[in-house]
C-alpha cells in the first residue's frame, strides 16, 4: 500500500496509552478525538491498538466492502462484551453459524410476520397515550423512561405473548446490568473474567442467572406445551427450520437469539423514539408537516399496517434521526489482516 497514509494517533500515556480517559468518560473522549482528528484517529489501551472510523463510506468499507479483513471478534473460550450476554446470536455470530442463523430467522421478519404483531403494538401506544392523559394539563414526563416503559411493553407483549408478564419486572434491569458490565468491559483488557468474586463480577453474574433461569424456563414449558402457541417471536423461532426442512435451533440457540431480539427490540428503539421526539421538539416545522402526514391517515381505528408504507414523510424524519443520533454509536471489528481504508493504512490486530 505505497500511496496509503498513516492513521493520526490520539496523544496519550506512554504506559497506559488512552486507558483513563476511555474508562472515565468513552463516549465524550471519542467525541474529542473526531472534533480535533476527523474521520480517522488511532488510539491504544495498553498494548492494544484500536482505530476509530467515522465517515459512512469508511464504515461501508469496513463492515461490507472489506468484511472479511474486518471480522466479528467473538471467540467462545473468552467471550468479550457483547458475547458476554448474548453468546452466539445474530448479532455476535459469524461465520457458517451466522450464515445458518441468518437463513432460520429472516422469514421471521417478513411483513405478513410482522403485520400479525401490530394489534400488541398498537395497543401498548394506546395505553401509554391514556396514561398520559389521565395526568392532567400541566404534567411532566420523563421521556426516556417513558419510551423504555413502552418498548419494554411492546417487545415483551410481541417476543413472548403474556407468558412472562409476572417476571418482566426482573428481566429489563438484569439485562441492563449484564450489558452495562459487557460494554465497559470490552475496551478494557484488565478486566477481570466473570469467575472472579469483583463486586461488577457478582452483580453481573446474579443478572446473567436471572435472565438465563427466566428464558430457559420458558422455552422448556413452550416446547413441552406446543399447543399453548400465541403466534408470537419465540413461537416463530421455535418453528424455524431450514430450506431443507431440517432441525431447528437448540435452546442454546434459542436462548441466545430471545436475548439478542430482546435486547435490540427493547434498549436501541427506546433511544430512537426518545431522541426522535427531541428532534421535533427543537425542529416545529419537521414536527407540523409530521402531523398533517399523520391526519390523511384513515381514522385510527381503521389502521392497516400497509398504511405505514405511505408514511414517507415519517419514514425520513426516523431515517434523519437514525442519522444524527444512531442508537448503536459503536461497531467493533478486529482487523484479521492489513487493510486499506479510504486512502489510510491500518495494520492488521497483533492481539489475540
């Protein structure tokens, strides 16, 4: 790569390499370093050499052009970060099982699948929307933690029907330890394995124990009772089979893909609702020419979900909002061997 250029490195400790700021603030210090190095900066923790990437044609390069320089990082024996609580679901898996899982779970998301689930989500919206007017004129809202109540409600009512009503209360704030523990967890290599007694260890382990007796409790009684199917994602997953008809996931499989949809259904869609409406609030006249998309609907009553295909309006205001404040801020990838980006050089991970 003779007419590459070097990525600019981030100053920092010539021991520690940029371990405190990382550890004290992420998302502010990757932050800074855009502002003061652009799109491309390098950084190091310990010995470890990372790059942060964030022009959309550096990702397209990295995550589809050049995807099999820039692989997924999960290894079994030593999962990191999200691994830590989703195993080999979707979103971590590679590979053959990644191809297997991908082809078992897209007729899940068709739009005859997901038109089925519309009644559950309309009804959540509708009982939020009730709530709030049963406060009164004058009354204040946490937004954020209201849209977390209603995709709570919603991926709760669509991924497991009523089955777990009486246990959601302990799923949603272990899954927010267990992911809060893998995220800090994955830029710092001196952090200790789950088996070590540490205070973040044990309430990590006491949230991964709910979660697991909670979802494996259900896929036992759901397989063990096929008749009490409702139509919902876990009946859907339990029924995936592959074009030559052949088994189906195991509950390990299982267990892992309820996380992984849970999780992506629940946390990142409550983050794009939040700050969607933040944006209209700072934005009156994206907001008004929202409304009177809405009002040529039919009346609410008579909503069909083909009827969220004319929105196009609504569906660029969530494409802008995706834009500016993406959910998902941070996609890790290692660099298997030496690449080239966008004119700059990157040398390929000498770490395990």
């Amino acid at each position: 790569m003779p007419n590459t250029r070097p990525v600019p490195q981030a100053k920092g400790d010539f021991l520690l390499g940029h371990l405190r700021p990382l550890a004290a603030d992420p998302f502010r210090t990757l932050s800074a370093w855009w502002h003061d190095y652009g799109d491309a900066v390098g950084f190091r923790v310990l010995t470890r050499q990372f790059y942060m990437l964030s022009h959309p044609d550096m990702a397209e390069q990295a995550l589809v052009r050049q995807a099999d320089k820039f692989v997924k990082m999960y290894d079994p024996q030593k999962p990191k970060g999200l691994e830590l609580v989703l195993g080999q679901g979707l979103v971590t898996s590679r590979g053959d099982l990644w191809r297997n899982q991908r082809r078992l779970m897209q007729p899940m998301f068709q739009r005859g699948n997901l038109s089925a689930l519309q009644p559950q989500i309309v009804a959540a919206g509708r009982e939020m929307l009730r709530r709030w007017h049963r406060l009164g004129d004058g009354a204040q809202v946490n937004l954020c933690s209201e849209m977390m109540r209603l995709t709570l409600e919603v991926i709760t009512q669509t991924m497991f029907g009523t089955s777990v009503l009486d246990r959601i209360e302990a799923i949603a704030p272990a899954l927010d330890t267990a992911l809060r523990h893998a995220a800090a967890s994955l830029l710092n290599p001196l952090a200790l394995p789950p088996f070590v007694p540490t205070p973040g260890n044990r309430a990590f382990n006491r949230a991964m124990a709910t979660l697991d007796g909670v979802v494996y409790d259900i896929i036992e009684h759901r397989r063990a009772n096929p008749a009490a199917a409702g139509g919902d994602l876990l009946d859907m997953l339990l029924q995936a089979r592959g074009e030559d008809g052949g088994a189906g996931m195991s509950d390990r499989q299982l267990r892992d893909e309820v996380l992984t949809i849970f999780s992506a259904g629940h946390e990142t869609t409550s983050n794009l609702l939040s700050w969607t409406l933040y944006l209209l609030a700072r934005h009156p006249d994206a907001l008004g020419r929202l409304r009177r998309e809405l009002q040529d609907l039919p009346a609410e009553e008579d909503w069909q979900f083909a009827d969220l295909q004319t929105l196009e309006y609504c569906k660029a205001v969530l494409h802008e909002s995706l834009r500016l404040r993406p959910p998902v801020g941070v996609i890790m990838r290692k660099i298997r061997q030496d690449a080239e980006v966008e004119g700059y050089r990157l040398a390929a991970a000498v770490w395990p």
